[in-house]
C-alpha cells in the first residue's frame, strides 16, 4: 500500500498540489512519518523509494542540495533480491 501512496503522492508533488496522498490511511500520516516509521522498521524498500522520490522532486525544483542529501540518505538502505 505504501508503495502506490508514495508513487501517488509524486504525482500531486508533480502538480505543484499540496494534496497529502497519505490522509485517506491517516489523519496525522505524512510522507515524512512514513519514511520515519519505515527507517525504524528497516522497511528498505519504502525507505529507498521515498528518498527517491523526494531526490526526484528536489532535482527536478532545482533544489540541488537537498537532492544530494537525499541521495546519500538513500544509500543507507542497502539494494538487494527483494522477491
């Protein structure tokens, strides 16, 4: 599920919305209490693919900085079979 409310929520960032994907699951959910909560449960799949996306978002706003850092917090999440 999180990974179409995070794919989804890329789309809203896309068009410049302030439309939080994550309110139908949770009042209080937000893109950044996922990644938080996904961190601590080494959930590395979700966490990878919100740092993505936010890198995506950063880079394409020409928010260079925080697309970097955003990079180096993805690596913290190793890459492997996930079948």
């Amino acid at each position: 599920m999180s990974y179409f409310l995070i794919q989804h929520q890329l789309a809203l960032d896309l068009m410049g919305t302030d439309q939080n994907a994550f309110l139908p699951l949770s009042n209080v959910m937000t893109e950044d209490l996922c990644l938080e909560s996904s961190r601590i449960k080494n959930a590395h799949l979700i966490s990878r693919l919100i740092c993505n996306k936010k890198k995506y978002i950063a880079f394409y706003k020409g928010d260079l900085e925080t697309a970097a850092k955003m990079y180096d917090l993805s690596l913290e999440f190793p890459t492997g079979a996930h079948g």
